[in-house]
C-alpha cells in the first residue's frame, strides 16, 4: 500500500504524484523566469523539508526561478536576499529517506498542534464578521477552512526545531517515539514535549494566512515582532 507525503500544506497520495506537480511547476516556466507567489509557496514548502533548511534559507530566500543546467534542462534555483544562489532539486528531495530530522520535526509538529488552534480560534473570536475574518498578509476575508496559522520567516518552524535542538544538545538517534492509532510519530518523553511547546511558544511569530499563501517575501529576512503578529497565550 502506497503512503501518501505531506508537503507544505499540501498531501499527496504518493511520491509520484508530489514528483509530477513539481515537475509540472518546472516546465511550466522558461530558462531564467520567476516563479509566481503560489508556485514559489510549494518550493519554500519543499524546502522546509531539508534536513539542513537553515543553511539552505541562509539570510533568506528573496525568490525562485528557473535556471538553465547541463545539456539544457532546467532546475529550479534559490536567490537569497544577500544576491548568493543555490540550485534546488525537488526529485533528490521528494526521493530522499526519511531523516532523523525529519521524524523529530514532524513529532514536535504534533506538540504544537493545539496551541496553533487555539490562537487561530480565538483571531476568529476576536475579528469574525458573518463567519469570515481577514488574512493578515492579503486583507482578504476568508472562512475558517480556507486560513492557515503560518510561522513568519526567517523563524519558520523548521528553523525554531533546528535552533531547540542546538540548544538542547539533543541526539537525535536517541529519541523514543509513539505511534497513537496508526498516525504520526509523537514523542515519548514528556518533559521534552513540554520544553518544546515552551520554547517555541517564546519564539514563534504566527499569522493568519489563506492556504495558499506563505508569509510574504518581503518579511523573511526580518526578525523583530511585529505588531500584528499572533503568540501564543499563556495557560490559564
């Protein structure tokens, strides 16, 4: 039975069909062509999936476009605020074995999960009108399924992991996991999970964004808080 990959915001039934629509994105521009907002969502989503993200994020990734390679084929190649590129394959990565990293990411994911509602229900409670409250990135008003709560770049939620195991010294092949009901991998150490849920609480600056829409580039080199951005509260 084939196993379905979440990516970004997106699923996929299978590694086939997330491979076809990066492949579709790729041949869907010319040598040297910049990647639309929605298509450049997808890559940065992708690339969230790097065991080394922050390196490949660097100060921040300003844009994505097409980049002529041996015997003319194309690539998809990252252009970093401070003018420094890197080509990106998205086969080498939709095809790569689940890392260490990857597993533990995805087990603090699930820590985080309910905080993450909270703060986008208690945005709906506070702004709601007729159902629909505006997308903190675009002004568009949305209903509750068509917005995500989004992690503001350059501390997105793979960068916040990366940065909790530094300083933790965490061994990553030494990690215990449970399996509740057939779904994903969550920790088995509880006092880690509360560590994570605390810090990234104390670090992560959360929007409401529509599903397809990632924070704009315009914030990903930016580390300050911003007035409108969303924390999490504190347990009462």
């Amino acid at each position: 039975m084939k196993k379905g990959i979440k990516i970004g915001d997106k699923f996929y039934d299978s590694k086939k069909a997330a491979l076809n629509h990066y492949k579709t994105i790729l041949n869907s521009y010319g040598f040297n062509d910049t990647l639309k907002q929605k298509d450049f969502n997808d890559i940065m989503g992708l690339l969230e999936t790097h065991p080394r993200v922050k390196e490949k994020i660097g100060v921040g990734i300003d844009k994505v476009r097409i980049a002529k390679v041996k015997y003319n084929t194309k690539s998809f190649e990252l252009l970093r605020v401070d003018g420094s590129t890197e080509l990106f394959s998205y086969t080498k990565r939709i095809n790569s074995p689940k890392t260490d990293f990857t597993r533990f990411r995805e087990s603090c994911r699930q820590v985080i999960q309910e905080d993450l509602r909270k703060v986008k229900l208690a945005y709906f409670e506070k702004h709601s009108k007729k159902g629909k409250v505006k997308c903190q990135e675009t002004g568009e008003l949305l209903k509750y399924e068509d917005l995500n709560v989004d992690h503001r770049q350059p501390n997105t939620f793979s960068i916040i992991v990366d940065r909790f195991i530094e300083i933790e010294k965490i061994d990553l092949k030494t990690i215990e996991y449970i399996t509740v009901d057939g779904g994903p991998n969550e920790l088995a150490d509880i006092e880690l999970k509360n560590k994570f849920r605390q810090y990234h609480k104390d670090k992560a600056n959360l929007r409401i964004v529509k599903r397809s829409l990632n924070l704009g580039r315009s914030y990903q080199a930016r580390v300050n808080r911003q007035k409108k951005d969303l924390k999490i509260p504190d347990n009462k």
